[in-house]
C-alpha cells in the first residue's frame, strides 16, 4: 500500500472520529504524508463524502465535511420520504384520471341513449307530420353526432397539454412559461381547451414547466466552455440562484462531477479549475446560458379554465354530489317501493354511495390546493423579486447601492410590479448573507447595501481568465491505434 493510500485512510478515520473541518495542513500532520499526498487524499474524500469548501480572510481552504459524514449521492430520510409522496401522489393522479374517465363514459352512455331515444321520437315525429324522412327538422344532423364523438374521444387524451411552451404574464407583471393547452384552435388562433381536459385541469391544476433537475449542470458545463473552464462561486449563485450554503454545495458537486481542482488566489479568492471539462472534440448540445435572474418562475395557477367552464364542471360535479346523498339517505327506496331491498341496495351502492365519494373527493382535491397554491405563490412571488435584486446587485459596478439608488434601479421596469421598501428590506437581508455584503448607515442616515468582496471576486476571475494561454483545443491527432 502507498503513502497516499495509507494516508487516505488515516483521513478517513479522522473523519469518522468527528474531525470534519480540515486544511491540507492538517491532513497532512493527522496523516502523516507530505503535503500533496494530503491534498490529493483530501480531494478523494470530497469525491466520496458530502462536503463544502470554504476560504478564510487569509487564503486558507477548509474543506468542511458538515456535522455528519454523509456518502455522496445517498439521499437522506427527508429525501427518500419526498420522493415517496411524490410517487404516491402520481399514482393517485393517474387512478383518480381513470376514474373520472370511467364516470363520464358512463354518464356518456347514459346521455347517448338518451340522445339516441331522443332521434327515435324525432324521427317518428317528423315521419307522422310529413309523411316521410325528407325534410324533417328536428333530428340530430351530422354536426352534433361528429361533436358527441369528438367529446367520447377526449376521455381517452390523458394529457391535457402540448410538449410547446408559451409565455404568460403573471397579476406581478412577471414574464412565465407555460404549456400549451391541448385542444383545437379557432379562427383566431387561439387555442380552446377540450371540456375533458377543462375536468382534469379544475381537479389536478394544470401541468406547470418544471426545470430539468440536471439543467443547472448543463448550464454549468456550457458556461466554463465559454469562460476558459474556470468559475468562482458568486457565478454558481447567478447561474442558479442557489442560497449560500446550497451554492457551497453545487460548487463542491461540480468540481467532483466535472473534475475540476479548487484553486486559491493570492487574494483570497476561491474559483475552480475545469481543464479537462473542455478539452472535447464531440459536437455539444447547444445549451443556452441563462442567468437566474432572466426566467421567472411560474405561479401554480388553480384550473387554468375559463370561469364559465369552471361554473359548468363544478355545476355538473354538485348535481352528482346532491342526487348522490338523496340516494343514500334512501330516495331510490321511497321513489320505486315495489322493487326488491336487495335490487334497490345494490342500486343505492353504485348511484349513492360511489358517485357521493367520487364527487367528494373531485371537490376535496382542488379545494386543498387552493390553499397550498397561496403558499406557495406567495415563496414564487419572494424568488421572483430575488431575481429582480440579483440582477440589480450583480450589475453594481462599484458594489455599493444605496437604499435610494437601489428601489430606483430595481423599479426601472414599466411592466413589473413596483417594489416597497418593505419588501426590498426582506429579500436584501437574506442577500447580503448570501453573496457576502454587508449593511452600513450613510453619513446622511441612509442605508448602504455593500457587495465589494462579490466585485472582487468578479474582476478576480476576470483576470484569470485573461491570463489563461490556451482554448482548450485537442490540437493535431499523431498517433491512432487504427492506423498500421
């Protein structure tokens, strides 16, 4: 066994041992291996456990392993139970969808016999009067046959979107994605929902566009490739508008994903070395580098549905729940006394108490997501004003705003809602942790917003990059193992 590997073991138990902040200093003393060794062993342990890296005022780098030593990669309990209800509610969405499609291609039937009945009497109507089938008015015509079916045929469209994405704006003035509702477009352009999928959206909501849970990697990698492979921390931060401590983590994830070193300057500043990220000869992807502060986040919106389609489905969803708990109070018992108890038990079963737990629960579920959706619209309203100061602080030149300075800068926009100083105050003091500032009183009594250290660190990794020689081109092949 070779020194490094001894010593990666003795670091190892280190850790275990409830040693979780260490510099290559001490790796190197608890080890007992020279300095690279130490190095290399500690960058090894970074592969395997969760951890963070972390840089004091005087160019020091702590790797810090946290309060427990986790695997990297293993998800904890909270994780695992999130994912589990995740999953659970799925499967509830896609029975419940069955379900209701089973409801109306019953009732369907019910109303095609009807109809169907309906034509018979028109017909026999229209025969007495004229003398014949010519000219009868009042049967059912091609058209409303075609639009009977075409309404049968949606109970089988499960999705009730597109895979396109449209803009909407927001109460906010806020700019959003969306989905593409799934229906036929009228003369105007203008998509119209079909009335199956206006039922599943008032139950279920409408699908929202959720980022990929790799795109933030994607945009990572595509970055370095246009910044000479390296990156500091405060760019984690505006490309994916991590908090502090989950910016800490990123960064760390990034440089074992990617393979990348952590490097200290002579200033204190802490970026990652990308090197072989770059170095490629396949042709990429054309990921788009966005800012997190250039996309609004999508409210939950409740149906999505017109108020008048809302009014018909819920009217419809009422009449059930109401003739449904007449049935179980024993209605069909007083209405048809001469039929058998057991006919009218089984009977009181599928037209009371199904369709009363059916429709129950179809009001049930939009009802407690109206609640849910409050809270969390409220937290998107929160990140979508973070963006709007992120975007303000990012592009401070000199890192200092006052208060003055900053409500005018951020409320420069026509379109977007105008900030309060309340509001300002609230974001800006989780911002300042996060990107380092700092809060001071001006000699005039007003308050100053200071992100030197993030201007820094922006102009620092500025100059490294124009120092680096080299495009990370593979240069000329001279040797293939496929040539003789």
């Amino acid at each position: 066994m070779d020194e490094t590997q001894t010593g990666l073991i003795s670091l190892e138990k280190q850790l275990k041992g409830g040693k979780r902040q260490l510099t290559i200093g001490d790796a190197a003393s608890l080890s007992a291996i020279n300095m690279d060794d130490a190095k290399h062993a500690l960058e090894a342990l970074v592969e395997k456990y969760e951890s963070r890296l972390k840089v004091t005022e005087n160019g020091d780098l702590i790797y810090d392993f946290g309060k427990s030593l986790r695997r990297r990669g293993k998800k904890s309990w909270k994780e695992i139970w999130a994912e589990v209800k995740d999953k659970a509610w799925t499967v509830f969405k896609f029975l419940f969808r069955i379900w209701i499609t089973v409801m109306l291609v019953v009732y369907f039937v019910l109303f095609l016999v009807l109809m169907i009945g309906l034509v018979v009497i028109s017909i026999s109507r229209n025969s007495d009067d004229d003398g014949g089938f010519e000219g009868g008015g009042g049967g059912m015509n091609f058209f409303q046959m075609y639009l009977i079916m075409d309404l049968f045929t949606d109970l089988f469209v499960y999705s009730t979107v597109t895979r396109r994405t449209v803009y909407r704006t927001d109460p906010n003035g806020y700019r959003y994605k969306e989905y593409e509702p799934l229906g036929r477009k009228d003369k105007s352009g203008k998509t119209k929902k079909s009335f199956v999928a206006s039922v599943y959206d008032f139950v279920f909501g409408p699908p929202r566009v959720e980022p990929d849970a790799l795109e933030n990697y994607r945009e990572v990698a595509a970055y370095l490739r246009e910044q000479k492979a390296i990156m500091v921390q405060s760019e984690v931060i505006g490309l994916a508008g991590h908090k502090k401590e989950e910016a800490e983590d990123f960064f760390t994830d990034c440089l074992v994903k990617f393979n990348g070193k952590a490097e200290v300057t002579d200033q204190g500043t802490l970026y990652g070395d990308f090197e072989d990220l770059v170095r490629g000869k396949a042709e990429l992807d054309d990921t788009k580098v966005q800012w997190y502060w250039d996309e609004y986040e999508a409210p939950y919106r409740q149906t999505a549905n017109s108020q008048m389609r809302n009014v018909i489905v819920g009217g419809m969803n009422g009449v059930n729940l109401f003739f449904s708990f007449k049935v179980m109070q024993g209605w069909l018992f007083d209405l048809l006394p001469g039929l058998p108890p057991d006919t009218l038990a089984t009977a009181s079963i599928f037209l009371g108490i199904v369709p009363f737990v059916f429709s129950l629960i179809f009001f049930l579920i939009p009802t407690v997501r109206y609640f849910r959706n409050r809270k969390k619209n409220k937290e998107i309203h929160k990140h979508n004003i973070r963006k709007r100061l992120m975007k303000t602080i990012f592009n401070a030149r000199d890192g200092q705003l006052p208060e003055e300075t900053l409500m005018a800068l951020v409320n420069q926009s026509e379109k977007e809602e105008k900030l309060d100083r309340d509001q300002i105050k609230e974001i800006m003091e989780d911002l300042v942790y996060d990107l380092g500032g700092e809060l001071t009183v001006g000699d005039s009594g007003e308050l100053v917003y200071h992100f030197e250290d993030l201007r820094r660190e922006i102009e620092e990794v500025k100059r490294l990059r124009a120092g680096k020689k080299g495009d990370g081109g593979l240069g000329e092949v001279v040797f293939d193992s496929g040539q003789d």
